[in-house]
C-alpha cells in the first residue's frame, strides 16, 4: 500500500474579510483557519476538537473544496485540490462526503427519502435507472439500520437519530473514500450518539472508510478516533494518539477542554 496520506494539509489559511465604512471597505480579517498542518492515514478516524469558533468546521468545509482557501494547500492521494473550479471537483465530489450537525436541516423536507438518497446516485451514476436507484436506496438504508419501509416517508416522520441515519445512507451512497463528520451527534441524545458512533466504525470496518471527525466534546471523541487534533482560534495547539493525549495532554488549552468533560462521582 502506498505510503501517501489520503489527505494532506499543509499550511493551510481561510480568511474571512471584516468590512466597515459606508462604502464597506475591508478593514482586517477574521482568521479563521490560519497555518494548519496535518495528514490523515488511509482507514483512520481523525478527530478534531475545539470550542464553537475554533475554526473546525471552517477547516472540513476548505478541505472538501466548499470554501476558497486563502493560503496553503490541501491534497488528496497527493493530488493538489486546492480551490478547484466546480467542473474540477465534481469528479471528487464521489470520493469526498459530509455528515452535518444538524439532522433535520440537512435533509431536504420536500423530498421523500427515497429522493435525499437517490439524488446522489443520480448525479453520479446517471446510467443507472429508476428501479436500480431504489433498490439501491433500500440497501443503503438495511446498511444504516432502517427498513425499506421507509422509502416513501418525509424526514419529519423521524427521529433525530434515524434522521441522521438518512444521511449517513446519502454520504454512503457514491461510496466515498473520505467523509468529514461535522459535528454529527452532537444534536442527539446521549444514548442515541452512542449508536451513531457504533454505526460509523461498523461502518468504517466495512467499507474502509477514513473520517474527520469534528466535535467540541472530547469524551465523544475519544470513543472514535486514532488520532486528535485540538484547534485553538484557528490553529492545531497539540496532535497526538488518542490514548496519549487523554493521558498526558501537553498543552494548557487541552487540559482545559479535558477538565471541562463531565464526570460521574
């Protein structure tokens, strides 16, 4: 197997202009992500904690080329994708998924689910027809723990945690490489996370996917990843094997976050 990371990013920067004046003139930036560095092995579960502000959903979103970066390059198989057009990233679009936050939000609520998940079959494999997609639909959703029942139905006819299933079933569906996880349970109960977190390293095992996965809280963190990055106004402040870091955590800002975890008397 080759040794080239699947993603690669180095030096990375997004910068957001502040404007001010009548004329709305820039007037400095908001440094959102700024001199990040990092790579993420093939098979591996990336986690990326930081407070909201962090710049860690900014960091996904520029590595999935759906902001322009300021500086820096991002690569994947060693291939530079950095600030592709759209007809470029769209053959990458396949290989490259996101899991959002918010469950609900994400899922169109006109559509049916057999539409949300379809869609993605339909941009990219436009040779297969309408009764394949289906049938392909209903696979993907036994893959998620949902039945085929469930074609016809609307997402607000779900749970939080079945609604989040739906889109795990739509990122699957292109059979990508990578998928940034951004923040996905933490809309969801505590009991609920647990099984969202069990299905994606089920999943994982299955299909030998490679995660980002962005959260604020460590101890959910600490249940999925191989590796941690802890973000700190736009910058990586430590990365370490996640047993080390839970362990011996080097910087002030990480046994802040550690210290902040709930725990049980």
């Amino acid at each position: 197997m080759s040794d080239t990371p699947l993603i690669e990013v180095r030096d990375l920067q997004v910068h957001f202009p502040v404007l001010a004046g009548v004329l709305r003139r820039p007037a400095g930036a908001v440094r959102a992500v700024d001199g990040v560095s990092f790579a993420i092995p093939r098979g591996i579960t990336m986690g990326l904690v930081g407070e909201s502000g962090s710049g860690k959903t900014t960091l996904g979103r520029a590595i999935l080329n759906l902001l322009r970066v300021t500086g820096g390059r991002v690569r994947f198989e060693g291939r530079d994708i950095t600030n592709l057009s759209a007809g470029e990233a769209r053959p990458l679009r396949r290989r490259m998924q996101a899991i959002f936050q918010d469950p609900f939000n994400s899922l169109n609520p006109r559509l049916t689910i057999a539409q949300i998940v379809g869609e993605a079959l339909e941009i990219h494999f436009p040779k297969m027809r309408r009764s394949e997609r289906r049938d392909e639909v209903a696979r993907l959703l036994g893959i998620v723990g949902l039945e085929p029942s469930h074609l016809d139905r609307y997402p607000h006819e779900f749970s939080g945690g079945q609604r989040q299933r739906i889109g795990i079933a739509r990122a699957l569906a292109v059979k990508p490489d990578f998928i940034v996880c951004d923040e996905p349970v933490s809309a969801l109960d505590v009991s609920v996370q647990a099984q969202i977190i069990n299905l994606l390293q089920d999943l994982q095992d299955e299909f030998g996917l490679t995660y980002l996965f962005i959260a604020h809280d460590l101890a959910v963190v600490e249940h999925i990843s191989d590796h941690v990055l802890v973000m700190y106004q736009g910058k990586i402040v430590e990365s370490a094997a996640a047993d080390e870091l839970y362990r011996t955590p080097s910087h002030d800002y990480t046994r802040r976050l550690l210290d902040a975890v709930p725990t049980i008397a």
